[in-house]
C-alpha cells in the first residue's frame, strides 16, 4: 500500500535553531501533502497543503515564514520549523492522499515527529 | 479549522464490551474516515465510508453514516485492552484536506 515515510521521529532543538521534518512517498507519487499539527490531548490541526512544484497554502494563524513548506517533487515535501521556541514544540504529521483511478481511496499518515524546543 | 465533533470525548468499558463512538459533522462530505491512534503515536487508518454509503463492516469495526444528520458512528464489538487509543474521525470533500474531529479517548479495562 502506499507508505508515506516521515523523519525524524523525534528531535530536540534549542530555542533559536531551526528544524527540518521530511515526508516521502515511497511507493507513489504524492502531489499533494498536507502537515497537521497535534498538541497533547488535542486533534490535528491542518498547517498547509503543499503543491508539488508551487508555495504551499497556509491555514489562517500559521504564520509561513516560520513554517517553511517544500515540495520539490512529486516524493519529497518538507517542513523547516524556523527560529523554533518552546511553544513549537508539538507532533508534527504529514499526509497523502491516495488515489485509486482518480477517486479518493484514502489518506496516509507519516508516522509523525516529536519536536521538543528546549 | 476542525468540523468533526466525536462524542464522547471519552469512553472507559470493560474487555468484552461493545463501544460506540458518534460524530457529528458540519458541511457536506465526500468521504468520512476513522483513525486510532495510541498516544504519542501515529495514526492508523481503520475504515472510509464514502457519502453515499450507509453502512460499512471491517472486521469488529461497524461504521454507520446519516448525511441527513451529518452524524456516523463507530462500533467495535467485543472490545480488547489492545483497542485502548484515541479514535477520530475525519472528513473530506474530494479534493479537500482531511478535517479532524476532537476524538474519543478510549480506555479498555482488562
């Protein structure tokens, strides 16, 4: 089945630095990859849709010089948490969606990256 | 923005016991999805039912959908410690991100 592969798992930063979450199909092309945000306890909350090959839709309140989004190609979208501080500090998910002749067929999920901003 | 709102928010019952998760929903939907997830963990895909589908089986999973209340449902029978998570559901309109509902923590007591 169409596997979406998300690294790191888990990274810890200093406030200040800035992190790099990558997201790869591995088996399919992804055009579209959306990030969600999850805080402890809470649900996912959309940050942006990134689009293969053009900037990246950002959800209202996510500010995108500080959530940089890449999606250089059809397998590789990527999320630069910039200038990070203990309140990004959160579970950061990715996801595809999957196409089965043109129809939606479902959606994976990166298996998520703990970020933690000491 | 989330549209899904799952009740309970959360849900404690006996191994062997059935557990009913509802959501409810606010605009129209091409396809609602359930997922689990085990805390911390990511998430795991259990059943889609697309919006002109009432009803759907996968294994102990019995997933139930009403357009006309914009609401589902979400049944596991014969429940184990092992279906201990949280479980949201989700909804698109085709080519749409998924909308996330609150989720339903469930907690099954061996």
């Amino acid at each position: 089945g169409a596997v979406v592969s998300q690294h790191p798992s888990r990274v810890i930063c200093k406030s200040g630095t800035s992190v790099k979450i990558e997201c790869r199909s591995l088996d399919f092309q992804a055009t579209t990859m959306f990030w969600y945000r999850q805080f402890p306890k809470q649900s996912l909350m959309l940050m942006a849709t990134s689009n293969e090959g053009s900037k990246a839709t950002y959800e209202q309140g996510v500010e995108k010089d500080k959530f940089l989004i890449n999606h250089a190609s059809l397998t590789l979208s990527t999320l630069t948490v910039t200038s990070a501080h203990p309140e990004d500090s959160s579970f950061y998910i990715c996801s595809a969606r999957v196409l089965d002749r043109g129809r939606v067929d479902g959606y994976t999920f990166g298996s998520g990256t703990r970020l933690t901003v000491v | 923005s989330q549209q899904g709102e799952e009740d309970p928010q959360a849900l404690s019952i006996q191994e062997g016991e059935n557990a009913t998760m509802n959501c409810s929903y606010k605009t129209s939907i091409n396809n609602l999805q359930w997922y689990r997830q085990n805390s911390g963990r990511g998430l795991v895909h259990l059943i889609l039912i697309r919006s002109n589908e009432r009803e759907k089986h996968s294994g102990r999973l019995r997933v139930t959908l009403d357009t006309s209340k914009k609401s589902s449902s979400l049944l596991i029978t014969a429940s184990r410690a092992a279906d201990t998570a949280s479980y949201f559901c989700a909804t698109d309109r085709g080519n749409t991100p998924l909308v996330f509902g609150k989720g339903t923590r469930l907690s099954v007591i061996a």
